[in-house]
C-alpha cells in the first residue's frame, strides 16, 4: 500500500482516535524532534523503527530496528547462502618458487619473518646447486635436462651423507633413495612423470563417464518395455531374401516369463501385465526423481527446489502445496523456525540436480512464481 | 510531565502505523523526513574472497530515503 502524506496523517488520525489535523500536529511534532536530536546528536534511537543517522554529506539515513527488519523479510528470514563451488585450491607446483620469481621475491623489501626464512633456505640450496655444477667431472653441466640421471649420480658420490654404502649396481643407497625424491626433480622430469599420468587419469575418467552414461541411458528408457536387457532377443534368420522370424521359447528366468520378445512385424503394445511390475520398478530406482513436475516419491536431500510459498499459516500453506500438485508439480512443504520462534511454512516446487538446472526450470514457470522464488537447498 | 506522555504515545502510534504498512511491503511518504518503503534484493551469486561461489539468499530490506 502506497501512502502519501496525507493518507497517512488519515490513517494515524484513525489510530490515535482524533481528528486529522491533531493527527498532522502530532506527526509534525515528532518530525522536528527526530529532525532535531538527529541535527543535534547525530542520530536519532526510535523504539520499534530504528536509528536516523546524519551521515558525513548531511544527509540521513535510517537503520532499521532488527525485529522489524526481520518482519519485513519474514519469508526469507534464517537463510544462509548456498555455497556453489568450493574454495579455489593452489596447485602445490605453484607453490613453487621458479628462480626468476624468487630473485623478485628477495629483492622485495617487505616480506614477513617466514618468507625471509623461506627465500634463504632457497638461497642457500641454490648456493650449492651452483658449487656442483661449477665441481670438475660433473656430467649433467652440459645436458642439464637430457641427462638427469648422470646428474643425480654425481651428486650421489658428491654428497656428504653418511649411509653411502654401495647399492645395486654400484650406486649408493642415498643415490636411490634421492632418484625417487620428489623434491629432487626439476620442472622437465616432473612433466615427464606427470603428462603420462594425467593422459590415464582422463583416459579413466572418459571410460568411467562413458559406461556410467550407458547405464543412465538404459535406467530413463522406463516407458519403454523393450528395456528388459536380459530377454534374448531372437536373432532373424535371412532365408532366400524372406526375414524368419525365431519362434519365442520362453525361459525358466521369472523376468524373462512376464515380457515376451517384441513381434517384429506388429508394433509393441504397452504390456499391461501385473508382472511387468516389478522390472519397472526396477528402472525407477536407477533414475533420480529430479524436475519440476511429476509426483513427489522422494525428498532427495542435497538437491536444489524453487520456493515459492513462505506463509505462517500451516492450513494456507497445505492448500497450496496441494494446489500445487494438482498442476502437476512436484511440491515439497515444510516449517522453518525464524528467530524469535515464528515459524513458516515454505512450498518448494521441483527437485533439481544443481542451481543452474533451477534456474533453467524457473523460466518454463508461469507467473507470478517467475518473478517471485527463491532456490534453496534441501537439507 | 503530561506533555511527554502524550509525545511517547504519539510516536508509538506513528511507529505502529509505519511499520505495519511497512511490513505490507508499503510504501509511507512522510513530509520533511522522507519516504519510507520496501525493497527487494534477488539472489544472486557472489564470488568470495576465498574463491568460493556462492548464492545469496533474497531479501526484502526496508529503505529510508531522506526528503530534501
């Protein structure tokens, strides 16, 4: 309701059981004395508003009272937000300091204790690195990359450690022992290992999803009753150009009792039979009950629903929910305590795998549920 | 003494008649104070600090705005 002021000076005569015009001195009144201690004080405390406060430009501006605040917003009161991805992860190779960025990073001057800690263990081990490879007999100097391993055995022999007793094939323990050290790896091998290793990973992966995605297609095939993957399908014999059709033998196997093999010449009908029951029951647990409409089997929680009811009467609510069932949609209602012990019924409509699949499905809604939802997660 | 009482009755009515027409999501113009209404905030997705996505809830927050 949009009220000017002098539909509201109307409405607070009638309040206060008085005429208009001691309805008007009475809001103008208290106008000045806001007006006055906010001018004067800088802000203004009113019991069940709010706050007026003088901002630094001279202008007011009004923090409202909590309670009143959430009575305004009752029908989203007590909702956190849905976290859609999760924090970004460093890649522990960027972690890694390259020698370029490490040369930048000690000539910063504002580092903090463990940076500085940080960069002169570099420093030091780079220190080393360069005593090597200066070292007469070091094989690796002119190959760095190409020979890694003739490098790895200098710096076996060259190492002050103590275990250096000879190992297979003449090389200590230690040496071994560092060729299989991670740290020990430059860039280049690291690729080397890592290339292989990831081109498996997504060779698994794709057969992983392709296999999974043949299982799916099957299980969303429920209307159709040639689904039945265990009944052998009769194979057709070629005789002098005429198709022969295998008679049918049924099986001692119960599913393959309740559904015939398909005539090849007359178009499946529907198999009306009680005892085609129990195979489709079991394509239905295989496919979620995800989308907007459809009867409401299962709540599935962790899935994403468009509310677009939030009332505090139970009765009201119920009716709606029911309403909307009758539309077809899949309605989910429930209670949601607010602070202060209200209490609030919400009516979701549609289980959705993803946020962005809830999105989608707001669009096909029609008014004013369009314009008027919120997505939440069910828990 | 009276005088007050009768302010702090005044205002609790005020405050009463605002708020109620506020919690209508109304919209109340007040001269030399300013308007007093309703807004709502869609939810949206907001990208924190941390990396992470997330998708803030809707609201409808109360708005003053200051006459000049």
């Amino acid at each position: 309701m949009k009220l000017n002021h002098d539909e509201f000076v109307a409405l607070l005569a009638k309040a206060l059981g008085s005429d208009k015009n001691e309805a008007s001195r009475a809001l103008e009144s208290w106008v000045d004395a806001v007006l006055l201690e906010t001018e004067k004080s800088g802000s203004s405390s009113v019991t069940g508003l709010g706050t007026f406060r003088k901002t630094e430009d001279g202008s007011m501006i009004l923090e409202p009272d909590q309670s009143l605040a959430m009575e305004v917003n009752h029908k989203y009161a007590g909702m956190s937000p849905i976290e859609i991805s999760p924090p970004s992860s460093v890649p522990p190779e960027s972690q890694e300091v390259s020698e370029d960025k490490l040369q930048e990073a000690v000539s910063e001057e504002t580092r903090d204790d463990t940076d500085q800690e940080t960069d002169s263990e570099t420093e030091s081990e780079k220190e080393k690195e360069k005593e090597k490879e200066t070292a007469p007999g070091f094989a690796a100097k002119a190959y760095p990359y190409r020979e890694p391993f003739a490098r790895r055995v200098y710096e076996a022999d060259d190492s002050d450690d103590e275990d250096t007793s000879a190992g297979p094939f003449g090389f200590s323990r230690q040496s071994i022992k560092k060729l299989f050290r991670y740290d020990n790896w430059d860039n280049s091998e690291k690729m080397i290992w890592l290339i292989p290793i990831a081109a498996m990973l997504i060779i698994a992966l794709l057969l992983f999803f392709h296999f999974d995605g043949q299982r799916l297609s099957r299980t969303h095939l429920g209307d159709q009753p040639v689904v039945q993957n265990e009944i052998p399908v009769p194979i057709p014999e070629e005789d002098e150009g005429d198709r022969v059709i295998q008679e049918f033998v049924p099986s001692p196997d119960p599913v393959d009792e309740v559904a015939p093999p398909p005539d090849l010449d007359v178009t499946p009908e529907p198999v009306e039979d009680a005892a085609t029951e129990p195979a489709d029951e079991v394509i239905r647990d295989f496919a979620l009950p995800y989308g907007l409409k459809g009867p409401e089997d299962e709540v599935l929680i962790g899935a994403y629903t468009i509310v677009v009811h939030s009332l505090r009467n139970e009765r009201k609510s119920e009716i709606e929910k029911e309403r909307l069932e009758n539309q077809g949609y899949k309605a989910t209602r429930w209670s949601a305590e607010l602070p202060g012990g209200i209490t609030t019924y919400r009516v979701g409509i549609g289980q959705f795998q993803s946020v962005s699949d809830a999105e989608r499905a707001v669009e096909e809604l029609p008014e004013p549920f369009r314009s008027n939802n919120f997505i939440i997660r069910i828990r | 003494m009276v005088k007050h009482m009768t302010e702090k009755k005044n205002e609790k009515e005020i405050v009463a008649v605002l708020a109620g027409n506020l919690k209508k999501h109304g919209k109340a113009q007040i001269n030399r104070l300013g308007t007093f209404s309703v807004s709502h905030q869609k939810q949206k997705q907001h990208q924190e600090k941390d990396g992470r996505i997330v998708m803030k809830p809707p609201a409808d927050i109360i708005t003053f705005t200051p006459e000049k």
